[in-house]
C-alpha cells in the first residue's frame, strides 16, 4: 500500500518534470521559418495564450533585466556589482518579495529617483512602462513565468517590429551612455546603420563572423528574427 502511493508521487514528480520541460519548447513557435518571403499571406499568425493582464517572467522581465542590468561590468556572472547577480530567475527572486513590489529591491532601486538609482546614471531610467510591468510582475506574485507570444511575420515595420524587440531586449547594452561593441539601438538613424552593414541581422541570426545578439540571453524567436529580416530586406525604411 504504502509503496503503491510512493510510487505515485514519483510519477506525479516525472510528470510535473516534463509537463515543464514542453513548455519552454513551445515557447518560441517560431512561425514563418518555412514559407519564404511569402508577403502576409500563408502562415496564421500563432495563437497567443498570453493574458494581456498578466506580466510574465520569461517573455517580458528577463529580457528587460538582461539589457538593463547583466552587462558586463554590471549585474553580471564574472563582475557582480555590489554582489549582485541577476542572471537567472533564482538568483533575482532574492531580491524580489514575491506579491510586494513596495518592499522588493528589485523594484525600489529602478524607480528611485537619486543617484542610487538603476541602471545608474548616466545610463538612462528604466521607461514608465518597464517600470510598470516589473512591478505587475512582483505584485502578481513574481512567478517564473511564460506563454507563447503571437508574432506575425506579416508584421515588420520598424515602429510595429522592429522598435519593440530593441527597445525591450537591446537598448539596455547599446544606448549612448552604455555603447556595448560601439553599437548603438536606441534610435531609428542608429539601428539603420547595422542594418545596412550586415551587423543586426548576423549577430541576431547567429550567423557565424558575429557576435551573438542579445548578448547572454535566449536567443530571438524565429519570428522575431524573420521580422527583422524582411525589414530589413524591404529597405529599413522609417515605417
Ligand atoms: C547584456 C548586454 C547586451 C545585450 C542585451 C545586447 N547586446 Fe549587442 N553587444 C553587447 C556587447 C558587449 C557587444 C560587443 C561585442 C561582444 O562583447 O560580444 C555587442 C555587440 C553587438 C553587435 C555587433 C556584433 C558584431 O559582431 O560586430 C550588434 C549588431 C549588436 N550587439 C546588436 C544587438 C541587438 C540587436 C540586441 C538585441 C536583440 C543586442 N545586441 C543585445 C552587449 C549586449
């Protein structure tokens, strides 16, 4: 009897394991990697299950904390400042009280308004709407996170694409005040620039002769990726 229900936890237990283990590998459902250039037709977008009222740690906080917090020098495996390493879900939530973001360090030194505050200046604040969903994320009970983000490859503009996947993933490391490998992202003219050198697309695509982009970080799902690309190949307009 007893051993009958030992033996039932176990294979909850197993379940439970690879139940999680499916989930990270939907999450990037990578739409449109077949399909070549085909413009706007072909593909459905995927469906999102993303609750547009919830804030997820693997979809929208890592992103934010590795271009604003984990570059080199900083928050970082090798540096550590102060002690400090936010590179995984683990290691953030000690300064995170799950359900509370007045009392988490992890919120009160972003909004701080002093020189204490992170990213430190001279490097830019965090935006209001970072700032905001950080703090949905704690207050929702700081969970590790995620759903299947809907991407449609139809969608590449530089305002409905482009701009977003830099402003959320990039711009931490390549702004004026931090210029990781001299790149900057932060405005339309400078993400031209790597557009038209090859530099965006190779080091998002990993394409071999260049760096790995983001830098530390999962990679660009490969809608995403597609996104930019087509940007890109329709002329990098300012659209
Ligand atoms: C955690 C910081 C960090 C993040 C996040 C990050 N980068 Fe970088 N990036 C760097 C650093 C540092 C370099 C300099 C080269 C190196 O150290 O790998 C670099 C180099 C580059 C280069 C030059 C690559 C080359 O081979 O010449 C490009 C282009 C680039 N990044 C684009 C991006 C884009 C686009 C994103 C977002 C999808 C991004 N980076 C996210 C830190 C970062």
């Amino acid at each position: 009897m007893k051993n009958k229900f030992i033996f039932i936890l176990i294979a909850l237990a197993a379940g439970i394991i690879v139940l999680n283990a499916c989930r990270h590998e939907i999450l990037n459902p990578g739409n449109g990697s077949g399909g070549g250039g085909g413009n706007g037709g072909g593909n459905p977008p995927p469906t999102s299950n993303c609750n547009p009222d919830s804030a997820y740690f693997v979809n929208d906080i890592m992103p934010l904390i590795s271009s604003n917090c984990t570059m080199s020098g900083c928050h970082d495996n090798i540096t550590h400042a102060d002690g400090v390493n936010l590179t995984t879900y683990t290691k953030i939530m000690q300064y995170v009280r799950p359900g509370d973001a007045a009392n988490s360090k992890l919120y009160k030194v972003i909004i701080k308004t002093n020189g204490d505050r992170m990213p430190p200046p001279p490097m830019p604040p965090m935006t209001t709407a970072q700032k905001a969903l950080i703090q949905k994320w704690i207050n929702q009970g700081a969970k590790n996170n995620s759903c299947i983000a809907s991407c449609d490859t139809a969608v590449f503009t530089y305002s409905g694409a482009v701009k977003p996947i830099m402003d959320n993933k990039c711009v931490g490391c390549h702004n004026p005040t931090n210029l990781g490998g001299n790149i900057d992202v932060s405005t339309y003219n400078a993400v031209k620039i790597i557009a038209l050198n090859g530099k965006l697309y190779g080091s998002i695509a990993h394409q071999t002769g260049y760096s790995p982009m983001p830098k530390n970080s999962a990679k660009l799902s490969d809608c995403e990726i597609r996104q930019v690309q087509k940007w890109i190949t329709a002329g990098s307009q300012n659209n």
